[in-house]
C-alpha cells in the first residue's frame, strides 16, 4: 500500500487569477527536512524529538512565510463593521503549530509514531 503524503492548506490569494487559492505547506517542509537530511554535519542536528520538529517547523516556517506580502491576506469583517487583519502563512502555521509537527513527523519518520 502506498504511503499517502499529509496536506496542510492555509489560505492564499493568487493576484493573477484574482481567487483565493489554497496552498499546502507540507511539501516546502518535507522538502527543507530531506536538505537539511542530505547536508547534515558533526555540528548539524536533525529533530529526533516533538519539540524539536516543532522547533524546525518554527524555524523554517517563519523563515519563508512570515512577513512577504505573497503570502498575505487581509481579512475583513461582515457585515462591514470596518475592521480589517492581515495574516500571512506563517500565522495559520503558527496557530496549528502542534498538528502541522505531527504531519511532518508521520512523512518523514519511517518507523511508526506511538
């Protein structure tokens, strides 16, 4: 049976097609894990433990989602009450912090999380 990968969609507008977009975050974290894996050293760590999976997910989230404008929409209230919020990935990441971890150690660990 084929071991299916894990999704994590967070909310994005793409400005050409004028449509909010879902976009699965998953694939840029498995990708940096399998970087990090191939170029490891002495002084190089991977995460072995929860915490530090949610360290690296912190790490390399922020670093490519927090604060770029590709990754921002602004929220509005309805019915207008003239309030608006900017986020970007990097807070819908945040906010789920814990479950996207958990998906990122069931791709990427081979042996079975108990």
């Amino acid at each position: 049976m084929k071991k299916t990968k894990s999704v994590f969609n967070t909310i994005t507008y793409n400005p050409n097609s004028k449509k909010f977009e879902a976009y699965d975050v998953m694939p840029y974290l498995r990708g940096r894990y399998a970087e990090e894996k191939k170029k490891r050293r002495k002084n190089r760590y991977l995460p072995e433990t929860f915490e530090q999976f949610k360290e690296f997910v912190r790490d390399w989230g922020m670093y490519q989602f927090w604060g770029r404008c590709e990754y921002e929409v602004i929220l509005v209230d309805w019915p207008c009450q003239n309030t608006s919020r900017k986020i970007d990935v990097w807070e819908q990441i945040d906010s789920n912090i814990d479950i996207v971890t958990e998906l990122l150690m069931k791709d990427v660990i081979k042996k079975k999380l108990g």
